[in-house]
C-alpha cells in the first residue's frame, strides 16, 4: 500500500512537470510575455548601439548589418531591455538626418528608388535646406520598426502594450501616438484591463488629454466592461476633478450596483495647492 502511494506521488510529479514545461514553451504564449534572456551577441549589439546613438550614418549601417542578424529571442531581449531603460531614441524615435549626412543618405535613397539621374540633373538647383526637408522622412532605422518588418512578427497587444508604457514615462506623446496609428492600422485590440493600464500610465505622466482619448477608445472597445479598470482610471483622475466626474458618470451608468469611492474634497483642494505652488 505503502509503495502504490509512492509510484503514485512520482506518477503526479511526472505528469506536473511535464505539464509546466508544455505551458511555458506554448507556441500560443506571446513571445513578449515569455521571460527575456539575452544573449553574448545581444549583449554586443546593445552595448554598440548605446555607443552610436548620436552618430547618425555609423548607427544606421550597424542596424542593417548586426541587428538585422539578430536571433529572434536576442532581438526581442535588446528592445526590451532599452524599454525598461526608457532609451526612447533606441528603441523607436525617429530621427531626421542633418547637415552633410542628411544629403548623403538621401543621395543613397534616391538611387535605391531608380531617381539617380533626375537627382543628378536637378542636383546643382537643390540647396542644402532643400535637401534638409526632402531627406526629414528618411530616418534612422529604429528596433521598433525593425521587429515590425522580421518574418515572424505578428501584431500583438502586449507588444504594443509595452512600447507605450514607456512612451507614457517619458512623456512622449509623437511618438505614444505614432504606435497608436500603427497598432489600429494592424487591428491590434486592447482587453479592459490593458486599457485601465495605460490610461492611469499616462495619467500618471501627467498626460490628461493623451488618456481620455485612449479612454475614448475604451468606450467604444465591444468588450464587456468591467469595473476594476475604472477604479484604476478613476483613482489616476483624482488630480483631475472635471474629468474624473465624467468617468464616474459612465462607472455609474454601467455599474449602477457599485459603489464608487470618493476622496475627501481636502484631497482635491491639496492636490491643486502643490501644482500651483
């Protein structure tokens, strides 16, 4: 009896583990909710790219011959760690090209478009400022855009998710909007909780107005509301009266049965005495 319990528990521990290991290697999992563990050569990549940040030309190649070689897992390990850094300008901020570069790089451009020979005839016409605007929309390449062109990308929720999170800290609202336009144009949806999150992350960066058009969004979300989210919303509202009692207006009108806590007016009062001061 006593060695039947025992091949049992060992029956069960088997079963467990082997149930674990399928759960966490599940193709099903999103690749940006799995643990990030980064690599020699990814180590490598974001130490470089650190360093040639403010080289515009130099950082470029570097994008298109090293990161562009990346493994999957390093690649997702090296934006993910320049996230939770806040590195902004690595991670997806666009930025223009100047002075001599800006026309060499577009000199390279044109020719890549099959525009070398208008280039060359009208080239002695162009001045230099010209150059400037016509080179703007051609900007370094970012790892945000470099994950959105691998082969095994595919739009998900919590990969947007954490690129706004840290737009949000860093009070990035071009850049907080650009994702935006980008994760509708690919049909990405939030679930509510996800939605709570960033509004009360922006609301916290002192961002009102990037919130309640993200809170906009969330209204017209087909998903059954829930209450928890609101909570979180309306407690990241308190610095913000007027808009803070157009949420509650909704929470009541979908919760009717729930009650919703309101802080002390003193809190209000509080609240407006520090930003004044």
């Amino acid at each position: 009896m006593w060695r039947q319990g025992q091949n049992l528990l060992r029956r069960t521990a088997h079963q467990l583990q082997l149930h674990l290991a399928a759960s966490s290697s599940s193709p099903s999992l999103s690749i940006w909710r799995r643990k990030k563990e980064m690599g020699k050569e990814g180590l490598m990549v974001a130490k470089e790219l650190k360093r040639l940040q403010h080289n515009p030309v130099r950082f470029e190649r570097f994008m298109k011959t090293n990161v562009s070689r990346l493994l999957k897992s390093d690649l997702v390990a090296v934006l993910v760690e320049f996230q939770r850094q806040n590195l902004v300008p690595l991670s997806m901020k666009n930025r223009p090209l100047s002075g001599s570069s800006a026309l060499v790089q577009f000199v390279r451009w044109s020719k890549s478009l099959q525009w070398t020979a208008p280039l060359q005839r009208i080239h002695g016409r162009i001045n230099l400022d010209e150059m400037r605007s016509l080179s703007s929309s051609y900007c370094t390449i970012t790892l945000y855009n470099v994950v959105r062109r691998e082969t095994w990308y595919r739009p998900d929720m919590f990969f947007y998710r954490d690129m706004l999170m840290m737009l949000a800290r860093n009070i990035s609202v071009d850049e907080a909007r650009m994702v935006w336009d980008d994760l509708k144009r690919e049909e990405v949806h939030f679930d509510q909780h996800t939605f709570g999150d960033l509004i009360r992350a922006f609301l916290d960066s002192g961002l009102p107005d990037e919130a309640m058009r993200i809170y906009d969004e969330m209204r017209c979300c087909p998903d059954t509301p829930l209450s928890l989210p609101y909570r979180v919303i309306l407690k990241g509202l308190i610095p913000y009266p007027e808009l803070r009692e157009k949420v509650k207006d909704d929470f009541v009108e979908l919760f009717p049965d729930v009650i919703v806590y309101d802080p002390p007016e003193d809190l209000f009062s509080e609240r407006t005495e520090s930003e004044e001061d």
